[in-house]
C-alpha cells in the first residue's frame, strides 16, 4: 500500500488548530489493484495546558478526528472503510534548544461500514525521545533527531454481530526519525520497524512502514 496526503491546518488561536487531511492511495492485494481518493479525516487539537521554563516549554493538548466515508469500500482492495470513525487522545511533552521528549494515548472507536462490517477499535501508545546534537540560529538549517517507541491494538473485526477470525491483536514497532528544518520548511521522515507482536489466529506481521512529510508554514 501508498499512500500521499494532503494536509492543511490552521490555527485559530494560538492554542486551538483545525486540519483536515485528503488521502490518495494505491493497493494491491493478491494480484487486484485499486487507487483513488480514501477517506478524508477533520481533526482539531487543544493546548490545554502550559509551562514555560528557562529555555524550554512543557505543554498538553487533547486532540479529535472524525473520518468520513469518502473513499470507495466497493473496490478490490477497498480505498475506504466505509464507515464513519472518531479518534479521541491526549498528547504531552517537552520541547527545549537541546532535548524533546514527548508521549500520546489515543483511541481510535470505528463505525460499522457496507455489508454491516465494522473494523475493530484500536488504541495506540506512543513514546518519543529527541535531540537536536547542533545548536544553530533561526536563519541556518536545523535537525532533530527522534527515537519512537509505538504501541498498537486493535480489536476483532465484526460482521453481523460475529467476530471475525485472523483479525486483531497488537504490535510494537521501534522508529528512528529526522527532522529537517529550514525557515518555514520542513521536512520529515521515519522508518517503523515492528520487533514484537501478538496477532489473533493466523495473518500477517507488518514488516515496515516508511514515512516522510514536506512541510510549509504560512
């Protein structure tokens, strides 16, 4: 599977930021190929809280996604779930010239799709430490360096009111990250490796995921 996203935020006040993010996706799945447009995801974030201390900040923030059924769930492979899904997380951390750390638990509660099939709800832990090892001014670029530590798990899958067989369970991956900054731009990219899972009856691992993200701030 690929995937690209167009992503858009904008902050309301200095605390309070609205996004929305429009996928494309390519999939294969035993010799079928399906792309197109998947669903698009509304989200919002809150800084509930805040600490400035020499130096550095600690902060909090809740945050809300609601995914829409945008994308086709009559295709082989599906491009989207076909149901309406809300994630719901709390988000805290650290941020000073030399050292990051931050740390996230979300919940994400999925809607029953087409044909009365409804994915399993997933929850996610997320531990991240960072470190920026050159000290640079505003005007020179600038890297992080990032080591995640992600926890998933999903619950069975249901159709009609029966669970699914091969569905569920949960994996860890470890996931070293760079993140590149230049003035207003920014770029992003990390690899997740999964080193331990416990997946319900008989399916598939991840191998790896890769990620990488251009950003522009106006």
């Amino acid at each position: 599977e690929y995937k690209t996203t167009i992503e858009a935020n904008y902050g309301l006040t200095a605390d309070w930021e609205i996004g929305i993010e429009a996928p494309y996706s390519w999939k294969e799945l035993n010799g079928a190929n399906a792309n197109g447009i998947g669903d698009i995801t509304l989200d919002t974030k809150y800084q509930f809280w805040g600490l400035n201390v020499p130096s550095a900040q600690y902060k909090a923030s809740a945050l809300l996604k609601v995914k829409l059924p945008t994308g086709k769930d009559s295709t082989t492979p599906r491009l989207g779930s076909g149901s309406t899904d809300v994630t719901a997380g709390l988000v805290t951390g650290y941020e000073s010239r030399r050292w990051y750390w931050f740390s996230s638990g979300v919940y994400k509660a999925n809607g029953e799709g087409s044909g009365n099939f409804t994915k399993g709800d997933r929850q996610s832990l997320n531990l991240v430490g960072g470190v920026r090892p050159v000290l640079t001014n505003y005007k020179e670029p600038d890297t992080v360096l990032m080591l995640e530590l992600n926890w998933e798990n999903a619950g069975r899958d249901d159709l009609a009111g029966v669970s699914v067989a091969n569905t569920g369970g949960w994996e860890l991956f470890v996931s070293p990250v760079i993140w590149w900054t230049y003035r207003q731009i920014a770029v992003r990219g990390g690899v997740q490796v999964s080193v331990a899972n416990d997946l319900n009856g008989n399916q598939p691992a991840t191998d790896f995921r890769g990620r990488a993200e251009l950003v522009y701030h106006f």
